[in-house]
C-alpha cells in the first residue's frame, strides 16, 4: 500500500464527507434534526461501539495472519540453510545435487514466487526446485549410520519447510472475504448519513466540519490498515520483503566455501532452470 495513495484517499474522502456536511447544515433545522439530543448520541454510541468492535477483531486477525506469514517466511529461511548442512552428511554426488537444488530453491521462492505472491497470482502453485528435491532424496539409499541419520532429518526438515512456506503463502491472495468487506462498508455508510442527521446551523461551520471529518479520518484509516495487512507482500513501507531468505542465499555460499564444497546451481539467478 502506498502511503502517499492513501494519505491522498483519506484526505478526498474527508474532504467530500465535510462538504456533504457543510451543505446539509443549510438546509437543517435549529438544533439538529434530533428532538433529543442525548438520545441521539446514546444510538451514535451503540453505531460507533459495535463497528468498533466489529473492526478492531478484524483487525487483530488479520494482524495475526500478516505475523504468520513473516514468521513462515523467517522459518523457511533458517530451514533452507540448515538443510544445505544436512545435506553434506549424504554421498557427495547426492549433496552437491541437493545443495544445487536448495541454492534454486532460495532463488526461486525470493525471486518469481515472492513476485507472484505480492500480485495475488501464486494461488496453489508448487515450488519446483521442492519437486525436484524430493525426486532426488527419493533416489537416496543410505549405506552408513550417519547417511541414515541424515536422510532422517532431511526429511523431517523438509516436512518442517513445507509448513513454513504454508504459513508464508497463506492471505497472498488475501484472507478478508468479500461479504465482510460489504459489511464494513455498509456500516460505514450507515455512520455517515446518521451523521448528517446532526447538522445544525446554530453551531459554526468549523465545528461541524470537525465533527464529520475526525469520525470520517478515524474509519478511513482503519479501513487502509484493514487493506494493507489484507495483502502483506509486495513493495512499499511495512510489507513483507523476502530479506529473510536473501540472506540465506548468501548463507549457503558461505557455508560452501567453508566446507569447501562446489555449488553448481542448476538455474540462473531467479531460480528458473537453466
């Protein structure tokens, strides 16, 4: 989400709210439309306490997917560089294989995948370097005790991998259906036009102006941050960036160079096959 879109979207949405205030205030009786004012209020507050309440849940779960999907991410990551170690403890022609295949990997998922998770398009896509992966430790016979061992805890960490690319990818194509967001705006709609049932002329312009504008910015702001964590990747300030496994990328060539072992990766710099 850009922030400058929607600083500029709250501002016109404000901006026309008051207006529309503005020009009821003319036309509306002495004291509001309301006979009873304390009455009227008492239902605003019932209006404004349920959408409040309503939103701040939404709010808080959607948060929670957002820190799921850094969090998978963040553990995907640490896995992709803990199995390029594990993956030395096999035969050599198997671990320079699956360490290839794990650099592309890494690739792949911070390069065309993260890509098509900020666009919405990933949708029940496989990763191919994880198919390719699988084919090759499916091949594996473990001769000793410790390629056993590792071939064990290849797979659990594989396992444990495929988790945290689930939580990763899980609201890209974002996790609020559209009947809530309906819901929300007709809501919103309703606050609004019983807001102009408190126009007054006997109060001054600035006064109303005040009135409608700080409950049109509140509502449009949570609606904005409803939108960011509604979808959590792609480019701009607060959106998840995939810096966790970009580092591990540079991991895995570190880890290489001190075992002294030759990564061949078999695919170019976005992960796609040579």
């Amino acid at each position: 989400m850009n922030l400058l879109a929607a600083a500029g979207a709250t501002v016109l949405v404000t901006a026309v709210t008051v207006t529309v205030m503005l020009l009821v205030r003319r036309r509306a009786p002495e004291g509001s439309y309301f006979s009873d004012g304390d009455r009227a209020s008492g239902v605003f507050g019932v209006l404004a306490t349920g959408f409040s309440v309503l939103l701040g849940f939404i709010i808080f779960l959607a948060f929670s997917s957002y820190d799921d999907s850094r969090t998978g991410a963040e553990t995907e990551a640490t896995i992709v560089a803990q199995q390029v170690q594990t993956a030395q403890f096999l035969a050599p022609d198997t671990a320079s294989e699956l360490t290839g295949e794990l650099t592309c990997y890494a690739r792949s998922v911070a390069g065309p995948e993260w890509d098509a998770q900020a666009s919405g398009a990933l949708g029940d896509k496989v990763n191919p370097w994880g198919v390719a992966m699988f084919k090759t430790i499916s091949a594996v016979h473990p001769r000793t005790s410790t390629q056993q061992s590792a071939y064990d805890r290849w797979m659990d960490q594989s396992s444990a991998r495929e988790q945290a690319r689930i939580d990763r990818v899980h609201g890209a194509e974002g996790i609020l259906p559209l009947p809530l967001w309906v819901a929300l705006f007709v809501i919103s709609g309703v606050i609004f036009v019983y807001m102009l049932f408190f126009a007054d002329p006997a109060e001054g312009a600035v006064t109303q102006g005040v009135l409608m504008g700080s409950v049109t910015v509140v509502i449009s702001l949570l609606m904005w941050l409803l939108v960011f964590f509604n979808h959590a990747h792609g480019e701009g300030v607060g959106r998840l960036q995939p810096t966790a496994m970009e580092r591990t990328i540079g991991l895995i060539s570190v880890q290489a160079k001190l075992a002294g072992v030759t990564v061949t990766a078999p695919c170019d710099a976005d992960g796609n096959p040579r």
